[in-house]
C-alpha cells in the first residue's frame, strides 16, 4: 500500500483545485518559508481525523477553510481527499484504489467519505486500525515529534515507545476497564442505598393492607344486599312501564284515524288543483294558438312588404346596369389606345438596355483590377497588425511581470512595495534597474553579479536595518541592501589594466562595462571592479593564469573562472532568461514597437489611397447597374402593365355580355313578384278571421276556472280542523312517551350499576333474593356505605404495592451479592492488562534499543546508543534515558550533546522505532532542519535506502535530502495568500528554496 495522491480544495491556502500525485520512493515537496509547504502535511493529518485546531495550527476548526486574498473570495468550505494503492489488500475493503475525504463548511457541519460514500469519523479510524497510519501513528512525523523526544522529561518520552509497541490499546481498555469498575462501586453504593429505603417501607405497607382487605370484606356484603335492592326496584319500575304502554296505544289508534282523514281531504285538495292545472293549460294552449295566428299574419303582411320592395328594387337595379354597360363599353376603347402606345415604347427601350450592359461590363473589369489591389495591401496590412499585436503581448507581460516585481525574489518584493506605499524612506530600487550596459554583455555581467542584481540599494545602513526588521516581523522572506554610505569601491590597479589590456581577448573590467548614476558607482565597483571580462574560455583561461587567479574572469557566454582557479560553465535546457536580458528584451520589444508602428501607418495611408479608387470605380459601377436596373424594371412594368391591359379587355367584355344576361333576368322577375302579390293579399284576409275565433275560446275557458276556485278554499278549511284535533292527540301520547322514557331510564340505569359495579345481568340479579323486607335492605346499605366512608381513603394497591415491594427488596439483595462478584472480575482483567502491557511494551523496548543503535552507527558513521528505563522494577511507569556516543566520543546523555548531534540522535530514533513497526508511507515534515551539510547527507543517504519498504513524502528545504528524491515538487505564492504546485527541476531547487 502507498499513497498515490493528495487532492486539495480551498484547504487553507489551496484556493485552487491541486492534485499532487505520488510515486513509491522518496518525494520532495520545496519552497520558501510562508508559501505553504507544511499545509500539505496539515492536509493529510486533518483527513486522517485531527480533531484539535491547535495541532493543525489555528484556533478554531474553521480556520482551515480558505479565508480569501487580495485577487480571490473566501470560500464557503474545505476539502481533502487521499488516494491510495490498495492492491496488496492491507486496508480491509475491496477495492484496489480507496479514496478517504473530508469536507467541512463555514456552518461547522462536516462530512467524511470513502470511496465517495458517506461515512463516520469512527469508520474511517476503524479502516486504518493496525495499518499503520493515521493521526497517532508514525506515518506522519513533524518538527514536533522531534522536540517530543529533544525536551520531553523521560516519563513524557516513553509516550512514543508505546505507541511503537501497540499498547496504547491495552492502556485504553485498562481505562474502560477502570472506568466500569467505578462505575461499578457507583451501582453498589445505589443498591446498598435502595435495599436500606425499601427495609423502612415493607412494614408500613403490610399494615396498609390489612385495612384494604377489610375494606373489601364490608364492600362484598354491601354488594350482596345492594345487588337484591336494585332487582326488586327494577321489577316495579318496569310493571309501571307496561301500564303506560297500553295508554299509548289508544292515542295511537285516534291519531291513525285521524290522520286518514287528513290525507283523504288532502286528496280531494289535490284533485281540485290538479283541475285547475288542467284548466291552466287549456288556457295556455289556447294563448299559444293566438300567438302562432298572429305570427303567421304579421308573416303574411311581411312578405306583401317584402314583394313590394322588391319590385322597387328591380326597378332601380335596371337603371343601374344599363349604366354600367355604357360605361365598360367607354373603358374598353380607352385600353384599346393604350396597348397601342406601350407596343412602340417597348422597342426602344429593349435597344437601350443592350448598349448600356455592353458600358457595365467594362467597368466591372476595372474594378475588379482595383479590389484584387485592395485586398493584397489590407492581407499584407493585417500580418504586420498581427506581428504588432504579439509584439505588444509580449512587451505587456514583460513590463507587468517588472512593475509587479514578479521577476523578484518574495523578500526583495515586499520591500519593494513596502517602500512604494511610503512606510520606508530611503529605498532607491534594485540595482538591476539602477545600470545599463551593451546587450552583449548581458550575459556576462548577469553570470558576474548573479543574486546580486536582486539586491536593493538603500540610502545608509538604518533604512536596511528598519527594512530588514519588516521582514522579519511579517515572515515575508530574505532580502540583500546595499547601503550607499557604507559601500566602498574595490578595482584592479592601473598597473594590472594596463597588462590586461595588451592581453589577446580581453573586453575590460566589469565596472567599466556599465553606465549608471555616479552615486552608484562606488556599489559597481564593489561588485565589479575585481571582475574581468573575456571573449572566450581559452581567452578567460590565458588571462586567468597571466593575473595569477586573483581575479574572477567572466566569458561572454557565462563560463567563469573564479579566484584560485576554479571553473564553471556548462548549459542547461530551457535555461530561464536573466534580468539583464529580459530587461533588454524589454527595450529592444518598445523599439520594435514603434518601427512596426511606423509600417502600419504607411500601409495604411497606402491602403486608403487605393481603397478610395476603388471606391470610386465600384461607385461608378453601381450606377450603372442601378440605372440598368431602373431601365429593365421600366420594360418589366411596361409589359406587365400590357399584359394587365389586355387581361382587363377581356375581362371587360366578359363583363359586357354578363350585364346584357342580367337584364334579361330582371325582365322575367319583375312579371312573377307582380303575381305572387296578388296571392299574398288573399291569404291576409283568411288569417284575420282564424286570429278572432281563437281570442272568444280563450274568455270562456277563464270563466270556468273561477268556479272551480272556490270549491278548493272550502276544503282547505276543513283541513285545518282535523290537523287541531289530531295535533292535540299527539301532545297528549307525548306525555305518556316521556313518563315511559324517565322509567326507561331508571331501569336502564340500575341495569347499568349491575353491569358496571357488579358485572351481573338482571336475571343473575333476580337470583339474589332480600332475607329482609326492602326498607330494611334500602336502610342497611345506607349503614354499610356509612361505616365505609369512616374508613377513610384506603389503598387498595397497598396489598400489591407490599407483594412487588417485598419482591423488589429480595431481588436487589440478589444484586448486590453479583456486583460484588463482578467487582472481582474486573480487578482480575486489570491485572491481566498489566501483564500484557508490560510484555508487550518490555519486548519492543528490546526491539527498538538494538534497532537504535544500528541506526545511530550508520547516521554517525560509527559510535554507539542506549536506551534504558529510569524505573526499571516498573516497566509500566518507568520514564526512558537516552544515551548516546558520537564517534570518538565518551557516552553521555542527549541532553549533554551538541544541538546537530541532539537532533540527529532524535531522526536515529525515529528511523529505529519506524524499523519496529513499518508503516505503509511516512510524510517527513522538514525533521532534518537542525541538521548540518554532513549530516543532512547521511541523513538523506539513509532514507534512500530505507525507502525500498516504505514510501517517503519529505518537506524540505535541505538540497542533499532533495538530491536523493525520486520526484521533486515545488511550493510557491505566484498571487498572495495562494499555494500553487509546480514541476522543479532539481537543478533550481536552490535558487527556489532562496
């Protein structure tokens, strides 16, 4: 198993989706100070479950979530996902890549995930148990776990090795099994506690219920007497019920009969008006009869009307045609005339059109010529625009990466725009922007000053200082100054320059190749003035030996020679672009940009030269075709309007014969509406006479529903008397229903009391017969319910409360003898703990001291280390001694060692304790720091090999640890308050790490 990837989102300052991917071996994450490099290791330990803001470096958990920058939001939450191989099946799940993520929002609600299932904290502890990693475990190891064991008193340090030796466990059960056994006494002191509460309540409570089983024995013969009272008043009330009965049936039978008197008189009612209903029809009908003879004589009138409109009109339609055909007689000898002038028109017009095609298409080669022309100068116009365009790209992005300092270390920037915002006084710039030389000798001086074109010049010694003191209190980075009143210039002699120059290849001095303010001189030939500048590396090489090595001699290519004679020189692929240069670059791209310019403007003038010719040619062109147009849409009317002429005579004629049709049509109608009037006026005369007939039916047929009217009010009146004396029957049978409910009632009750108080039907009850006579009964129960009220309030449940009291007390003596037993038990499981601890924790102590020091021997390149227990009679106590014996050295305690030789005794340990128990990966957090260059080879050297069974993840800013690394990534803060992840070649390591 090992971790294939880190992916990180808005994680602290993780703004941006990373993905880090890893391999087996050792992986080196570098970068400066501040630019996030330990949140990577913050990352793995938050998904792995730490709980403690303070381990994770803020003060509340929510100080892991992306808090925003100068260029970016805030956002609203965190998350982080490990990726790991799962092949060889060491974590218990099936799958062979698992994925462990944890997100948490600005609500505080968090989630955990595996394999992107939601899961619990407890499930993701519980897949990582006994692998080897998680937060506790060896798998990440920090600066923290080395001053753990430098400063930790020897009873704190002894925390690690039980934690090597996997008893941690047996120490968290010893507290469970410790904390059941409090719990334990607790539950022993309730009991005790409760069995002395329940010996003062069994004697109260057995004298409760000798009452309460008295009470019940005056309460049976209460019931005995009670139970024979109600069955004899239920005898008697239900005889008078019987009684009343027989009454109600007689006024039943009176108010039945007259009932059917009512109904039959309601009958007759009902005839009478059924009559006079039928009466309301025939008059209704009669009335519809008079409306339908009126309507078909206003119909019979209306059409005499009608015919005589229509003879009117006839009349007139007849003058009007007569009109309209003299009129389409005139229009079409006009249309003949015109046709007749349009035939003449048309052929000149056709010869006109011909000429003028023959004109357009000579212009329309000219101005073809012109375009072509147009188009050549505007193609050539666009790829200089283009060329300008780029030009101007790459001078934009040159010049903003200069105004931004983003060409600048991080330090060397912050002072920059500290200074800008006028809180330091006295800042004159870098000194790359304070010189100027030749081009060709970029390469040279960039070589000869190196970092040193970073260093920024200042007035006098208290600016660096106040500068200096800035960055260290933000923790901004590292910066050079160059006071101005304290730098003092050094150059070769006049002597030495004079020999030099006669000497083949030499340039001059470095200091004489660049021109600046004369208050900066004195900084130039600081820097410069011992430096020398040679064509090439067998001129440098000459001149070298003819000075003695006691100059540095730089080549225009970058090769040096230094002081004593050593050389470097050498190329790199996609070697990066020097500040010298690109500010050159920077220059020579301005330059260009006005030349091209230049070019743009003449193409331009020249274009709109020719463009205006051609304008005039198209215009030209176009009227032309717009006449030709005009000329041809001019013979297209004309021959439309032919064609609409000679349509329209034709339909004129057509229209001519339809008229002369219709005339004859209205001739014949005019002769049939004069005969069918004469039969309208007959027909008139007959529906008068039909109309009055019906009108004297109607006024008989009123006179006769009048008698019958009166008939019906005489049987409504003797309706009205059988309903009195039928509804003076009924009050009286309500009378007798009700005094038959209130015995209803009575006896449903103490049938009820039966049921209810004593669960007995009325036949049981009749069972119970009175020894005495019913007065005497009523009064002894009177008696009996008298002597139990003087009882008092009984409690009845005392009987059961004393039965489960006495119970309950039996039973938690019981209790109390099995936690005794169970108290024993658990000492019992103590011990055995201990006794397991103790084996477990002694073996791997063994385990570790030989594995210690092998390691301390290899990281030392000899010596020898111990470990011994403080208290060695209590293993399980006992604090651990660290003592150590560096080569050449006698032993002594790590306290009494030097700081690299402490720190380094601390990584022997760490590695020995890892040997104990392997972990799957092992995330390294800058461990080495305290080292020096020796030792950090050693170092680096042992977790090479090391690394062939576990996989490494080191931050560092160490290059020995990173020239062993397999994969290096880099760190940086391209924008403030963002980590970026960038490939670095191993290389640049150094100048990043600056």
């Amino acid at each position: 198993m090992f971790l294939k990837r880190i992916e990180a989102y808005g994680f602290k300052s993780f703004a941006n989706r990373t993905d880090i991917e890893f391999n087996a071996g050792i992986s080196a994450i570098v970068g400066p100070n501040g630019s996030g490099k330990s949140n990577v290791v913050d990352a793995v330990r938050w998904v792995l479950g730490e709980q403690s803001a303070k381990t994770l470096r803020g003060g509340k958990m929510q100080d892991v979530i992306f808090k925003g920058s100068e260029t970016k939001k805030p956002l609203n939450f965190a998350e982080v996902t490990l990726v790991l191989d799962n092949s060889e099946k060491q974590l218990p799940i099936e799958f062979q890549e698992v994925s462990v993520s944890r997100r948490l929002y600005r609500n505080g609600e968090s989630e955990y995930k595996i394999n992107g299932e939601n899961v619990r904290l407890q499930d993701i502890a519980g897949l990582f148990m006994d692998s080897g990693v998680g937060k506790e475990a060896f798998s990440i190891i920090g600066q923290g776990r080395i001053d753990e064991i430098l400063n930790s008193k020897p009873v704190e340090r002894r925390v690690i090795f039980e934690e090597a030796a996997g008893v941690l466990k047996y120490k968290t059960r010893k507290e469970k099994a410790l904390r059941k056994l409090e719990s334990t006494h607790e539950n022993l002191r309730r009991v005790e506690d409760i069995i002395g509460e329940l010996e003062y309540q069994v004697e109260p409570l057995r004298a409760q219920a000798a009452v309460a089983e008295e009470y019940l024995s005056k309460k049976e013969q209460l019931q005995a007497i009670e139970i024979a009272v109600l069955a004899q008043e239920i005898t008697t009330s239900y005889q008078a019920l019987q009684e009343l009965k027989v009454q109600a049936e007689e006024l039943t039978a009176k108010d039945i009969a007259l009932a059917t008197s009512v109904v039959e008189t309601e009958l007759s009612i009902d005839e009478f008006e059924q009559l006079l209903v039928t009466q309301d029809q025939k008059i209704n009908q009669l009335q519809e009869q008079l409306v339908e003879a009126t309507r078909v004589l206003e119909n019979v009138q209306g059409q005499k009307a009608v015919l005589d409109e229509r003879a009117r009109n006839m009349q007139e339609s007849n003058k009007q045609l007569e009109t309209d055909y003299q009129l389409l007689m005139d229009k079409k000898a006009q249309i003949d005339q015109v046709l007749s002038t349009f035939a003449n028109q048309k052929s000149n017009d056709a010869q006109a059109i011909e000429t003028m095609r023959a004109t357009i298409a000579a212009h329309a080669a000219e101005a073809g010529k012109l375009n072509e022309q147009v188009r050549g100068i505007e193609a050539q116009q666009m790829q200089q625009i283009r060329e300008l365009e780029s030009t101007r790209s790459r001078f934009q992005t040159l010049s903003d990466v200069e105004a931004s300092y983003g060409h600048l270390f991080h330090g060397v920037k912050a002072v920059l725009k500290h200074a800008e915002n006028g809180r330091i006084k006295g800042v004159n710039g870098v000194l790359v922007d304070l010189i100027e030389l030749d081009a060709r000798y970029d390469v040279a001086i960039e070589v000869a000053l190196a970092s040193n074109l970073q260093n920024i010049v200042v007035e006098d010694e208290y600016v660096a200082q106040n500068a200096i003191q800035y960055l260290k209190e933000n923790r901004l980075g590292k910066a050079t100054f160059l006071p101005i009143t304290r730098i003092k210039g050094n150059v070769a002699s006049a002597g030495d320059l004079a020999m030099l120059k006669q000497q083949h290849g030499f340039v001059d001095v470095a200091s004489n190749l660049i021109n600046t303010d004369h208050k900066y001189r004195a900084i130039v030939e600081n820097l410069l003035g011992t430096t020398l500048v040679a064509h090439s590396l067998k001129d440098a090489t000459d001149i070298s030996k003819k000075v003695g090595a006691r100059f540095r001699v730089v080549t225009l290519e970058g090769e040096v020679i230094h002081r004593g004679g050593s050389m470097t020189g050498g190329k790199v692929a996609n070697e990066r672009t020097g500040l010298l240069t690109q500010k050159h670059q920077i220059e020579q791209l301005r330059k260009n940009i006005t030349t091209m310019e230049q070019s743009v403007s003449q193409l331009q003038e020249q274009y709109s030269t020719q463009k205006a010719a051609e304008q005039n040619a198209h215009n030209q062109l176009q009227d032309l075709q717009l006449e030709l147009v005009r000329k041809e849409e001019m013979l297209n009317t004309q021959t439309l309007q032919t064609e609409q002429l000679q349509n329209q005579n034709i339909q004129i004629a057509e229209e001519i014969g339809r008229l002369e049709v219709r005339l004859a049509e209205l001739k014949g109608q005019q002769i049939d509406i004069e005969s069918a009037r004469t039969d309208v006026d007959d027909d008139n005369t007959v529906q008068q006479e039909s109309r009055d007939a019906i009108i004297v039916a109607i006024n008989e047929q009123r006179k006769l529903r009048l008698e019958q009217t009166g008939r019906l009010e005489d049987l409504r009146n003797e309706l009205r008397g059988l309903q009195k004396e039928q509804q003076k029957a009924a009050q009286e049978l309500k009378a007798i229903e009700l005094k038959q409910t209130r015995l209803e009632v009575e006896i449903d009750t103490k049938l009820t009391r039966l049921g209810e108080e004593y669960q007995l039907s009325y036949e049981r009850a009749c069972g119970h017969t009175l020894e005495q006579p019913i007065e005497e009964a009523v009064a002894s129960v009177t008696e009996l319910k008298r002597a139990i009220d003087r009882m008092g309030l009984v409690n009845i449940g005392a009987i059961e409360e004393f039965e489960r009291v006495n119970e309950r007390f039996t039973f938690l003596t019981e209790q109390k003898a099995d936690l005794l037993q169970a108290e024993d038990n658990l000492l019992e499981i103590i011990t055995e703990m201990d006794q397991e601890m103790e084996s477990r924790f002694y073996t791997t102590f063994q385990t570790i001291q030989t594995h210690f020091n092998e390691t301390f021997s290899e990281l030392f390149g000899g010596g020898k280390a111990l470990l011994e227990l403080s208290d060695p009679d209590n293993v399980l106590t006992s604090g651990i001694d660290i003592i150590a014996q560096p080569p050449g050295k006698k032993l002594q305690h790590l306290s009494l060692l030097s700081g690299g030789e402490r720190a380094l005794t601390a990584i022997s340990l760490l590695f020995a304790l890892l040997k104990t128990r392997t972990v799957p990966f092992c995330i390294l957090d800058e461990v080495e720091a305290a080292l020096d260059d020796a030792n950090v080879s050693r170092f680096a050297n042992y977790l090479r090999n090391f690394s062939k069974e576990t996989q490494f993840i080191v931050v560092t800013h160490r290059k020995g640890t990173m020239e062993q690394a397999d994969i290096l990534y880099g760190v940086t803060m391209q924008e403030p308050g963002i980590t970026k992840m960038i490939s670095v070649r191993l290389e640049e390591a150094e100048k990043i790490v600056e």
